[in-house]
C-alpha cells in the first residue's frame, strides 16, 4: 500500500512537473466559418489552459496568408481577420511566444479549421424553347449543378441560406413571388395586392432578409404602393409577410435603387431625387440621411463601406460611423476604340470594370469585351474573357468575400429573352472566375447569379 502512494505521488509530481515546464496549452478554438467568408473583421477565439500573460500579436501566422490582428484576455486570444477568408480553405492559425502566469516557458498555439464551400445559384431561362425556367444550384467544389426550382417565367430570384424568393410572371404578366426553403416540391405564394408587379429583389448575404420594390395600380387615381421597399423577415420566428420600409415621415419609401448593408439588418436607399438614406428595416434605429449622390455602386466585400459616386468624384461612406473618404482611382490607359463600362470596387485602390472593344472587319462592326481588373497605378490585367471572340459580357458580380467573379455573356446569336422587368439574353452562359489568378472555377448555362442579388 505505501509502495502504491509514492508510485502515485511521483506520477502525480510528473505530470505537475510536465505541466510547467510545457508552458501554456490550447483548449479549444471557436469561430463561424461561414460568416468569416462573408464579412471582414470576424473573430477567433483561442481559450488557454491558463491565463497569458505575454505574447507579441505581430508574430500571429496564418496560412494561407491572412491579414490579422490579435489580443489576449485572461485566458482568451482573440484573432481578428480584417478581410473576409477564402472559401473551401483550411486555414491555420500560429501564435507563438504564449507566456502563461504562473511561469515563463514559451509555447505555440496553432489551431485549424475550414471554411465552407461557397454555393452559387443562378437562373437559366428556357421559355424561348417551351421549356420551364429553372433556378440551378452549383458550388466552386463541387461543379456539378442541381436544379433547386422549376417554374415558367420565371423574373428574378434571390436567396438566402436554402430560402429561395422567386418572382414569376403569369399569363397575364402579372407578378407573383413564391417562398421556397430546402428545395421543397411546392413553394409558398405570397399574398401581394392584385395586379402588383415587383421589381429589383434581393437577399441579405448575412442577416434572414428579402426585398423588393414593389408597384400597385392606381384604384380611383390613388396608388397603395409606388416603388415601395418591402422587406420581408424569413427567420421563421414571424409570418412571412412584406412590411413596407419607412422614410424619414413615416410612409413607405420611393425607391430608385437600393441595397441591404453586409452583417445588419439596414438597408442603403437611393430616392429618385438622389438622396440616400439608411434605414434599419426593424425599426431599431432613426433613418439616417446620408446626403445626395449621382449613385450609389455597393459595398467592398464584406464590408459596411458604402460606395458612391460623384461627377466630381467617389467616395467611400463607413455605415459604421458615418465618415466619409474620397477615391482617389487611377485610370487605366485605354485604346481609343475601347469603351469603359460598369466598375465595381474590390477594395480602397483595386476595381473590376468591364470594356468593349469595336472595330469594323469585312464591313461590319465586331464587338468584343473583356473584364479586367485595374491596380493602384492604373495597371490593367484581364480576369475574363468569353471563349468566343464575339460573345459580350452582359453582366458582372462579385462573390461576398471578393474571392470570385460571376460573368454573364451571351453568343453573338443571342437575342433578348423578351422578359419585361428583368430582361436577359438567350445563350447565355456564366463563367465563375477566381479573380487574383484568373482560373475559371465553373461554367453554367444562364445568368443572374445570386451573387448579383445581394
């Protein structure tokens, strides 16, 4: 029995021995995965076996490579990453030169964790051929598409997690909007106003949200609702019913344009004589003005930073504090047959814009376009191209976390699709490209990609 107890005693001592002079121990890692691929400044949370007392945040290491910042407290390390993370990554964390309290043996931390593949959805429009629209669901990982919806006519979409909002048109080219969640076989139908027709729907990247603008006839003279924001809570805790969004007299807004703001549950409006306003659509906070603009041109990925153009200049709005900081762009150096079009900002100095090029051949006028990145010096590098000379890129939008670019572009055959509020071309196909390499990730039949709804 006495043999026993020291033989306990010194595997006891051993293991309290070990335990100082190990240094501090990693107990467990937290973070969303899938919300740090879509906003910046998400947090990991490395909980110690003990309290720290000394580390140099400058030595944090992660890989792949991620600007980060870090700080301790207690027995907690917080990493923050100041840009959204890639998708489909395994990303791993160092921090070394931990020094616990209760002696002075250094240790590393290193913790891993993966980020989720990053779905994309579209819509592929087949009523030229006597087909059913069908809205498709894809992934960068895993190319192979799945049809999610099928419908005839089928306007626009947006999305949010496996909710899919859906605006069809009847054979009296009315609008209807169904609400599908999992790829359920039959879809709601919400109730509109009779005869109401909707337009520029889209989905919050991070928050249970749907919008649209909204337009009812006019009964005795009197319009319910003229370019009316309505957006509708899809959390589940409520009904899911559109409730108009307020302006700063209490009626529904008239909207030109808009947009939901990443990681809140506001919007960003434009009204027709171009004042912009933001607005929490839970009513939690006053409308907030944010002056008058030629146009409002979206966020930085996965950022509240507000992008607004001038004819003077642009600008970037932080919804975050209200401040304001003009865009010094540089201009890329382009030939004189060569045509500038949208320009969407990747950050502060990088932006995507898309460029035609004309020139006559044979006698005819050939068109050509490319999507091509512009850096801080004016420097000018192609993302995209269609395989065909002559397909036009129609449309362009960029993944949340800025990581991919969705290119819609049609075949020089294409013709409009003759859809109303939302038209389209047929043979469309888009391309999904990783924009710092320019590698084509995936190719699907049709266009509007979810990403362009956000």
């Amino acid at each position: 029995m006495l043999g026993t107890v020291v033989v306990l005693a010194i595997v006891t001592g051993g293991f309290a021995f070990a335990s100082v002079v190990q240094g501090p121990r990693l107990e467990a890692g937290q973070i969303d995965a899938a919300r740090a691929t879509r906003l910046a400044g998400q947090t990991l949370t490395l909980t110690v076996n003990q309290p720290v007392a000394e580390f140099d945040a400058a030595d944090v290491e992660v890989e792949p490579e991620a600007s980060v910042t870090a700080e301790a407290n207690d027995r907690s390390i917080t990493v923050t990453f100041e840009a959204p993370l890639d998708s489909a990554a395994e990303y791993t964390v160092r921090v070394p030169g931990v020094v616990g309290t209760y002696q002075g043996t250094e240790s590393t931390l290193e913790y891993r964790f993966e980020t989720p593949d990053e779905e994309v959805y579209s819509l592929h429009r087949r009523s030229d051929r006597g087909e059913a629209d069908v809205v498709q669901r894809t992934s960068i990982a895993n190319p192979e598409s799945e049809v999610v919806l099928s419908a005839p006519r089928i306007q626009e979409f947006a999305r949010f997690d496996d909710i899919l909002a859906v605006v069809t048109i009847d054979d009296d080219d009315h609008n209807e909007l169904l609400l599908s969640q999992g790829g359920q076989a039959q879809p709601l139908e919400l109730a509109l106003p009779m005869d109401a027709s909707i337009r520029e729907l889209a989905a919050s990247t991070t928050n249970p949200l749907i919008g649209f603008v909204l337009d009812t006839p006019a009964v005795d003279g009197v319009k319910q609702y003229e370019s009316a924001l309505m957006t509708i809570d899809v959390s589940g805790a409520a009904a899911a019913e559109p409730e108009p969004v307020l302006g700063l007299d209490g009626s529904p807004l008239r909207v030109a344009t808009w947009a939901f703001v990443p990681g809140t549950a506001s919007v960003v409006v434009q009204d027709f004589e171009q004042s912009v306003f933001l607005v929490d659509v839970l009513g939690r906070q006053p409308v907030a003005p944010l002056g008058v603009h030629t146009e409002i041109r979206g966020f930085l990925p996965g950022t509240a930073d507000l992008v607004v153009a001038d004819p003077d200049r642009g600008a970037l709005i932080d919804l975050t504090d209200g401040t304001t900081t003009t865009l010094e762009l540089a201009s890329a150096d382009l030939g004189g047959n060569v045509y500038p079009g949208r320009i969407t900002m990747l950050d502060e100095s990088h932006y995507l814009i898309s460029l035609v090029a004309s020139k006559v051949e044979d006698g005819r006028n050939v068109r050509t376009s490319v999507l091509a990145e512009v850096g801080p010096e004016g420097e000018l590098t192609q993302v995209f191209a269609p395989a065909a000379e002559t397909s036009l890129i129609r449309e362009y939008c960029v993944s949340p976390n800025g990581e991919y670019v969705a290119v819609s572009a049609s075949a020089e055959g294409g013709h409009p699709d003759g859809y109303s509020n939302k038209p389209g071309y047929t043979e469309t196909l888009t391309s999904v490209v990783e924009i710092a390499t320019a590698r084509i990730a995936l190719n699907l039949a049709g266009g509007f990609s979810d990403w362009c709804t956000g």
